[in-house]
C-alpha cells in the first residue's frame, strides 16, 4: 500500500490530463519534435557548407549509383528493424491478457524471418557502400600522386617526402572512414531517430519528450567534442607525417649511420619525433575517448528515466505492458543514434581535417604553367639572350648569354655555387625564366613533354629506381629491346660489369641502386640517357664516382654519339673536357670567360688558375 501512495504520489503530475491541458503538451510535444528536425537540418547545412566535406561529397557521388542503392538497402534495414519492437508488443500484449492472436511460435517465426531480411540487406548495404568508400581510396590515390608528378622542384623544397607519403595514406585513409562508415551512420542516426520517435510518440507523446530530455546537453557536448577533435586530428596528422619523414630519412641514410657508429643517436633523433607524435595521439584520445562515456551516460539516464515513469504508467494502466516494451524496444533503437552522433561527428571531423591536408597538396599549382603550343621537331640549337634568375630573391644567374649548337661539345665549369646546375635546370624547365630559346623559339612555348623527351639529362646525384638493371636503363624508353639496352650499356662502360653481376641485366637492384658502386650507378644512369637517342645530351657532373682512365674510356666510346647532338657537359675535372668545342667558364653566376682550353689557359684568368690546381692535385695524390 505505501508503494501505491507513493507512486500514486509521483504519477500526480502524470495522471491523465484534461482535454486544455492535453492540447497544450501536444502543441508543446510538436514543437519540440519541430525544433530537433530543425536543428539537424541546420547541421546538415553547416556541413554541406564546410568545404572539405563538400569535396569529400563530391568524390562520393562520382559512384552515386552504387551509393545510393546501398543507401536504400540500409533504409530498408532501418525500416525492418523498426518492425522488431512491434511485434513484441503485439506477443507481451496477448502473454499478460492471456488472449492471444496468434500462437507464440507465429510471433517468434516472424522476428526470424525479418532478422534474416535484415541480414540480407545488411551485405549488401556493405558491399555497395563499403566497396564505394574503397573507389574513392583509390581514386584519391591515383589523383594526389598524379598531381604530384605535375609540380615543379621548389613544391618537393616546401613538402618532404614523408609528408606527402603521409597524406596519400593516413590522411587518405581517413577520408575513406569519412566516406564509408560516416555515411552510413550518418544516414543511420537520421532515419532511425526519425522512424523510431515517430512511432514512440504513436505509443505515448509525453514519454517521448522526456526520452528527449538529454537532447540539449547531447548536443552541446557534441559541437564541443566535434571542435576539438578537429583541431587535434589536423596535428596528429601533422606528426605522423613528421615521424613518416623521419623513417624515411633515416632508411635513406643507412650507410652513413653505421659508418659513423650512430645507430644510438639515431634511435633517439626517432624517439623525439615518436614521442611527439605520441604526445598529440594521445592528447586526441583524451577528448575522444572521454566522449562515448558522456554519450552512454546520457543514454543509461535516458534508459533510468523511461524505465520510472513508463513503469508508472504501465501500473496505472496509462499505457499496456506491451507498449512499454515496445517502447523500451525503440529507446534502444534510438540510442543508437544518440552514440553514432558522436562517432559521425568524430569521422566527419578527422575525415575533414586530413581532407584539408590533401586538399592543401591538390591546390598546390607548379611554378611552370605548361602553354606550349608549337609542335617542332627539335634540332637542339640553344641560345639564351640576357638570362637572369634568382631564387628567393638571390641572384643566381646575371646575364647569360650563351649559344648551344648541334654537333658541338660544350663544358661548363666553376667552382661550387657558380650557377652551372642551375643553368642546366632551366633549360629543362625546372624552374620558371625567360630568355631561352629552343631553335629561335621561346622555350616556355615548346610544350614541356616534347621538350624534356628531347633531352638526355644525367643527373649530379644519380637515382636508380628498386627494379631491374634492365628496366632502369630503359626507363625513358620501354619498348626497346634488349639488344637496345646492351648497346646503351656498352657505350657507357658499365656492360662488362653488369655481366658479373648473378642475374645480369635481370638483376634487381635495391632501394636507389643500394647493391652498386657510386660509379656503377652513375654509368648505368649514362646508359639511360643514351638509350632515348636525345638531340640534347646533358652531363651534369655525372662522372665524379669513375676513376679518370673510366671517364676517358667512357668520353671516347661516347664521342661520336655526342658529335651527332647538342652535347653540354658540366665537370670538375677539367682534364675529362679539354678536347671541348668551346668552355664556359662560370663565377658568381656570371660568364667571365669562354673559348677552348688551350685558348683558356694563354689567357691565364680563373679556368687556367682551377687547371694548374686539379693538376698539382692530381699529382700530390699519384705520388701518395
């Protein structure tokens, strides 16, 4: 009896009201229900309008049609599931009445064959969504290293490569959990609160609205965790691809650790960008991880509230044993959503945060804008009339004015920091410039494939690519054959060698050609720029890893082939270019003097002072 007094007492308020008062909380009922709609559709403007996620969006609907009847099997999924709680209420009706509509086995046969529906449609809501989420992995892919391949060297001075190594992964890898899983539960936690409050307000109106009663707190945690994580995310993002570098960095550079004995220092040069990236990881969990508990909380309040006061009108016969059933059923239901909120938001915010990474990559324009519009068969004829370039506002070059011709050797030389690389680089077209032309063309309007197919360029630094000795000497050129690249090789004073090598021209080679000699690289490298046949041959101190007898062995094999094309050769050793047609010499990225070498050395400037130099040199090291 004391318990009915008191619940009787706690129901005061709840008793059935009169027919003013019932219209009122309806109204009021409506409203509230009216004000939630409205606020997640302000949310779903807000996020269409973030330009992150618009572009996200964009990738998506690229594969609309797969999408989309993923997304009409999970609604089909969403709409059966709601059909569950329905029919437990239908069966706990006619247990505690005792009058029952349909055989027990009836009502349990039917939430098997709809759980077999849903499990049905569930696969393929996966295989269509999911499978669509991976397209755009691939695609983003494809794209950001494209995009790369477009941009200029100063863009590769801005962004290391672990960086962009970074943002083609982790951040793309993100992007994808965005696009995946994030538009499911985000459709998830629209259509189920939809269905779901519609049919706890078809059960009792007034239990619904205080089912809502944590729904302004939600949602103030909610937009503060979203800010959050979003701001953390960018710089954990930010680290990883430190630390990526790093690895990079330090792999790269394996010999001269373990020739210094650094291995230590190497792993504590690591360990500070680890425990860096460590430090913003965990920052980040520290909000995210404190997220899901305050959701449950609310959601377990929501449970505890329902639980008293739809007990109440269970007792007071407000409502049937049935339909509170049910309606505990769709509260389940709802939570759900109430818990995917926060995991949406918490996707959609890392997923614009590495979307904005990539997007900051994408939007990176190279410094050389390719308009080129003459087709020409390029004969090699350089000159470059008053050519001045600076780098960041550094003069680098001050008034060159040079010609390279056909069938002519010219060398360049000067001491370190003169200009003679960079010269070279803006006849490829690395950098932007005025004031070459390419047969009495401006080059900026040679289109930038024609003109870089035409020349054979041999780096300073030599790289070799993981793969065979073969495909890397045909890299420029894959459909020679292989008496092509034995040619190529021979010429360059490398065939015999590679031979000895098990394996031969099938041989793999390591990261950057790791199993080879400095000079073995370099000569191989030779090879690959002869195999093109180029009308411009350029040498970009290309031969510093051979011992001299190799470079001179290497010039008179090569001589005739020079002798065909445009050749420009820049050396130290000076010995290597004095049968030259002409030399330049260069100082402070001026011209101070030109001519062929016995010319060079009468007049006695800078050219015969460096000769002198190389030769006592030379000497002093013969007789050590």
């Amino acid at each position: 009896m004391i318990i009915k007094r008191n619940l009787s007492a706690d129901l005061s308020t709840c008793q059935t009201p009169t027919p003013t008062e019932n219209g009122k909380r309806t109204e009021n009922g409506k409203n509230t229900i009216g004000k939630i709609l409205l606020e997640l559709s302000i949310l779903i403007v807000i996020i269409l309008t973030m330009k992150e996620l618009k572009v996200m969006l964009q990738y998506i609907f690229r594969h609309k049609s797969r999408v989309i009847t993923g997304l009409i099997f999970l609604i089909i999924v969403d709409s059966a599931q709601i059909v569950i709680p329905r029919i437990l209420k239908y069966a706990v009706d006619d247990i505690a009445t005792g009058k029952f509509h349909h055989n027990l086995l009836t009502y349990a046969f039917a939430i098997i064959i709809i759980a077999l529906f849903i499990a049905f449609f569930r696969y393929w809501w996966r295989y269509f969504v999911i499978g669509s989420a991976r397209l755009v992995e691939k695609e983003m892919h494809e794209e950001i290293f494209q995009h790369v391949l477009t941009l200029d060297p100063l863009f590769f001075q801005k962004y290391s490569a672990g960086d962009i190594m970074a943002r083609i992964t982790n951040d793309v890898n993100a992007v994808r959990m965005a696009a995946g899983i994030g538009v499911v539960a985000s459709t998830d936690t629209i259509i189920l609160s939809i269905l779901s409050l519609f049919m706890m307000v078809k059960i009792n109106l007034l239990l619904t609205l205080y089912a809502l009663i944590p729904l302004p707190a939600l949602t103030i945690i909610t937009f503060f965790f979203s800010r959050v994580v979003h701001i953390r995310f960018g710089k954990v993002q930010a680290a990883f691809s430190s630390i990526t570098e790093k690895v990079r960095e330090l792999i790269s550079g394996i010999r001269v650790i373990k020739n210094f004995v650094q291995e230590n220092g190497a792993v504590q040069d690591f360990k500070k960008d680890n425990q860096l990236y460590l430090d913003k990881a965990v920052s980040l969990i520290r909000y995210s991880a404190a997220f899901d508990p305050f959701l449950m909380f609310f959601a377990n309040l929501t449970v505890a509230l329902i639980l008293y006061l739809g007990g109440i009108r269970v007792i007071f016969g407000t409502i049937t044993l049935g339909d509170f059933v049910a309606f505990t059923g769709y509260l389940n239901i709802l939570i759900w959503p109430m818990i995917a909120l926060g995991w949406v938001i918490n996707l959609l915010q890392r997923g614009r945060a590495s979307m904005k990474r990539i997007l900051n990559l994408l939007e990176s324009q190279s410094t050389i804008v390719d308009k080129g519009t003459k087709q020409l068969n390029i004969r090699g004829n350089i000159e470059t009339r008053d050519l001045t370039f600076a780098y960041n506002g550094t003069p680098v070059l001050k008034n060159i004015n040079v010609k390279f011709a056909p069938h002519r050797f010219t060398a360049i030389v000067g001491k370190t920091g003169s200009g003679k690389t960079t010269l070279v680089d803006l006849i490829m077209r690395f950098y932007p410039s005025s004031g070459i032309f390419i047969d009495g063309i401006p080059i900026e309007e040679i289109p930038l494939k024609k003109l870089r197919s035409a020349i054979g360029y041999i780096p300073q630094e030599t790289f070799l690519f993981s793969d065979t000795i073969k495909n890397n000497i045909a890299f420029g050129k894959f459909d020679v054959g292989i008496d092509n690249v034995i040619e190529a090789a021979k010429m360059a004073q490398i065939y015999d060698e590679i031979m000895e090598i098990p394996g031969g021209f099938d041989a793999r080679l390591g990261e950057k050609g790791i199993n080879l000699s400095g000079g073995q690289k370099q000569r191989i490298a030779i090879a690959r720029a002869l195999i093109i046949q180029p009308e411009i041959v350029i040498f970009d101190d290309s031969l510093s890893s051979v011992d001299s007898n190799t470079e001179k062995a290497i010039m008179e094999n090569i001589r005739e082939f020079l002798e065909k094309r445009t050749s420009i050769i820049i050396s130290h050793r000076l010995g290597a270019i004095q049968d030259a047609d002409e030399i330049i010499v260069l100082q402070n990225g001026e011209i101070v003097e030109k001519g062929k070498h016995q010319t060079l050395i009468k007049k006695g400037g800078i050219y015969n002072e460096m000769y002198n130099l190389q030769m006592i040199k030379e000497r002093l090291e013969e007789n050590a």
